[in-house]
C-alpha cells in the first residue's frame, strides 16, 4: 500500500518539529553547561565587596551617589548582584546556568504571546522550537560569548536586561488579552520597565526607539475599543524605560562624563548608523553560514505546515507583505542603531559584549525573512501534490534544525568545555590555598597568576582588580606575579 503523505502530513511534521525542539535544547543545555564553570573575574571582586557590605539595594544607592565607577549610573545590574550573592558559594554557577536557561523560556513564552496577539493559529510546541532556536543561534553567533554570558559583571548589564526584557513582554502582551487592566497591573509594569532599564543604556534606548514603533502599530492596524487600552499598557511600559534613562543619564558618574566630552549629538546619530551599517556588514561576512541555516530553516518550517491548519493570508494583502518584509531590514537597522548610540556616545565602536542585542536583532530579521518567504508561494507553488517534493524538503529541514544544532553543540563539548574547565579547577585550587592562607592568619599573600579568560583582567603584581581581590578575601595586600612563588 502507497504511504499517503498529504493524510499523514500533519502527524509527520509534528513529530519532526519535536525532534528538531530536543536537538535545539540540547544545544542550549550544553551552554547552560558551561555556566557552571564561571568563577569571580575582575569587576566581580569589587562588585562582590560592594553588596556583601550591606543589602543589595543600599549598595546601589551608595555607588549612585559617588558616582566613582564608570557604571556607577546602572542600578539594577548591581542590585541583582546583591542577589546573586544571596545564593552562597556556588551562585556564580548557579546564576549563569539558570540565565541561559531562563533566556529560553522567556523567548518561547514570548513567541507564544506574540502569535496569541496577532491571533495565528499553530500549535503550543511551535512557540518552543522557534524560542529555542533563537535562542541557540543567539548564543552560537554571540560575538564574545564568555565575556556576554558567564562573565557576571558583563552578563548582569548586557545579557540579564534581555532575558528579564523577554519576560516583561511576553506579560505585558498577556496583559492585552484580558479584558479589563488594573491600575495596579498598569503601576507593575511600569516599575517592571524601570528595573528593565537600569541594566545598561543598549538595551533601554532600543526599547525607547522600539516601543512607539510598536504603539503606531497597534493604532494604525488594532481594532478598537482594543487598541486603546494596549496603547495604554504600552504607554506604561515606555514611560518607566524613559525615567530609567533618566535616571541613568542625570546621575553624577554621567553628569561628570558629558561635562567631559560635550557629545554632538547629530554626530552621534550619524556614526550609530554608520556603525551600525558596519556591524550588519561585518557580520554577514564573518558569519554568514549560521544566517543562511536560520534563513531556510523557518522558510522550510512555513512551507511544509499542514496545509489545512495554516492561517491564510488573503491575496489582497500580498503586496502589504512584501512591503513589510522589504521594511524589516530598515527596522532592524534602526533598532541596531539605537542600540549602539550609548556606546558611540561614551567609547565609539561598541565592544564585542555590546553587540550582543545588536546580534539577536539581526537572527531574528533573518528568521522573519524566512518565514515571510516560506508563506508567499504556499498557494500559487504547493508542493504537496509531489510527494518526492515533500519527503526532499522534510529531509533538508530535519538535517539543518536537527543536525546543525547537535553538531553545534558537540563541537562546545569538545572545545570549550575542556578550557572552561581547566580554567575552573585552576581558579578553584587557588581560591582553596588562598583562603586557608586567610584561616592561618596571613594578611599579604602572593599567589600563582592564571590566564585572562577570553580577555577578561585576572589580578596580576599591580593592578586594580588586586585591589577588589584582597577586599574580597579580607586581605591587606594580594598579588600574582608570572613566577610561581
């Protein structure tokens, strides 16, 4: 008997959309792995001193208020220090392991509110697969992965704002669906978006530029009475993003910064863009593979959909979809651009560990554009009268989301954890003999120097993080010459 592919279609792509969610979160368990090889680094000694002195939330107030730190501006960042310190010895590890994980749950519940909003119809383990893969490409294409993720000084002002950015939106979108809001829930997300904002000022100009877009929006195409009250919750979210920046922009570390500089702002807005324009070329061509894969993976994930449970799109609005994924790209850059502006403003070119959000935008424009040219041709090219068609295109998409992934995360395996790891026993042998050093009543020590991590300043014979180090360990006086003492 003839296997009937269109019958079984939909069990069929299931079955692989499955396969192809474990390879992904397999992938991210590996770098949910790697997590517990992060250990204290550089700003970490200092900021560790800081919150262990008092309540984490005394300890951003302090810092704020001398102004003495380049960041001292950033206020939740420091504040969630405080909290992961909470956790013991072991929440360096604890932390970093559960970020990466909580990164995909916030993604998928996103996705999941998202398609809720816009009211399309596909079933609750498609909202997994597409979190999971954005947030494996995320991590695969981080432009310095250990100095953005398992660096916790970096990762609580570049990385946390978007996972905890991901979650106050998924809520705020579930928000829309009820039918009355409460003032209550109005003031929660507003002070939600003020907490967000006090991360860094990447993530929290991106979302100034962001949300009214996404405001006009909702009043040019909701419905109402609808589109009024989601403007309104909207309104509230922007409103505490801006008094963040606010905040973060009149403190007396920026105050002192732009007395300094007297920053141009027509330049700054023209180098953000140019800058900008650099970054998507520059990464296209380091990159270009992992872009490609997302690319065809969601054009394959529209095309081969059941047929009978796709939402349709009627005719007349084919031009109107192609026109948005003609401005998508142009949105992206803008949003890129908006990102980068506090860098140029404060360094110029942004770091590797600011590009991160930088990065996420671009995966998730690709992953659109894939997706939007996967629907166009659903009607007028189906595949499914050719069952070989069928079978050929079921074969490329479970090798790109299920292989690609695997091998991903194998090479990690390989590579990266053996040098976390070494790493990790070397810092922990040194953390042993220095604090039973500590015990036995020493008050100056001289301890064997290990290797910068991916770039990140270990404590040497002089330097200011010896400084945090010996504060950190209730020492007068540490150091780590070249030499084993």
């Amino acid at each position: 008997m003839q296997f009937d592919v269109k019958k079984h279609q939909s069990s069929i792509y299931k079955y692989i959309i499955g396969l192809c969610t474990l390879a992904m979160l397999s992938a991210i368990g590996v770098y949910s792995y790697l997590g517990t090889y992060s250990r204290y680094l550089a700003d970490d000694y200092c900021e560790a001193v800081r919150v262990n002195k008092s309540s984490p939330i005394s300890a951003v107030i302090e810092r704020y208020q001398a102004g003495d730190w380049r960041a001292a501006n950033r206020y939740s960042n420091l504040m969630f220090v405080g909290f992961s310190e909470l956790l013991g010895r072991d929440s360096m590890q604890i932390t970093m392991t559960s970020m990466v994980l909580l990164w995909v749950v916030g993604l998928s519940w996103s996705i999941h509110e998202i398609r809720k909003y816009l009211k399309i119809n596909l079933f609750f383990q498609m909202d997994i697969f597409i979190g999971a893969t954005l947030g494996f490409f995320s991590l695969l294409q981080a432009p310095n992965l250990f100095q953005t993720v398992y660096w916790r000084s970096s990762m609580m002002t570049h990385f946390a704002p978007l996972v905890f950015g991901c979650f106050l939106f998924a809520f705020l979108l579930r928000q829309t669906r009820r039918r009355k809001t409460s003032l209550l829930v109005n003031v929660f997300i507003f002070f939600a978006a003020f907490i967000f904002a006090g991360f860094s000022e990447p993530p929290t100009t991106t979302t100034i530029t962001a949300l009214p877009l996404v405001m006009l929006a909702i009043w040019y195409w909701g419905k109402s009475p609808d589109k009024q009250k989601h403007i309104v919750l909207f309104a509230w979210a922007l409103a505490g993003v801006i008094l963040g920046l606010l905040v973060m922009a009149f403190s007396p570390a920026a105050t002192n910064t732009i007395r300094e500089t007297r920053p141009n702002i027509s330049l700054i807005l023209l180098n953000s863009f140019y800058y900008g324009y650099l970054f998507i070329i520059d990464s296209l061509k380091t990159m270009p593979l992992p872009f490609f894969v997302s690319t065809l993976t969601f054009l394959l994930v529209v095309w081969l959909y059941p047929q009978d449970e796709a939402p349709k799109m009627p005719n007349q609005r084919r031009w109107s979809t192609l026109l948005i994924m003609i401005a998508i790209p142009f949105l992206a850059w803008l949003l890129i651009a908006a990102g980068f502006a506090p860098s140029v403003f404060g360094q110029g070119f942004p770091v590797e560990r600011m590009r991160f959000l930088a990065t996420t935008i671009m995966i998730v424009t690709f992953m659109l554009e894939g997706a939007l040219l996967g629907y166009l041709p659903r009607d007028k090219f189906s595949i499914y009268s050719r069952p070989v068609f069928q079978w050929l295109a079921l074969a490329l998409f479970s090798t790109l989301a299920i292989v690609y992934p695997l091998r991903a995360a194998y090479n990690i395996y390989k590579t990266d954890v053996p040098e976390y790891r070494s790493h990790a026993e070397a810092w922990d042998q040194r953390d042993a003999e220095i604090r039973k050093a500590v015990a036995e009543g020493a008050t100056d020590l001289v301890v064997v120097q290990l290797d910068s991590m991916k770039g990140v300043l270990e404590y040497k014979k002089n330097n200011w993080v010896n400084i945090c180090a010996a504060n950190y360990y209730g020492l007068n006086s540490i150091s780590a010459p070249l030499e084993v003492p």
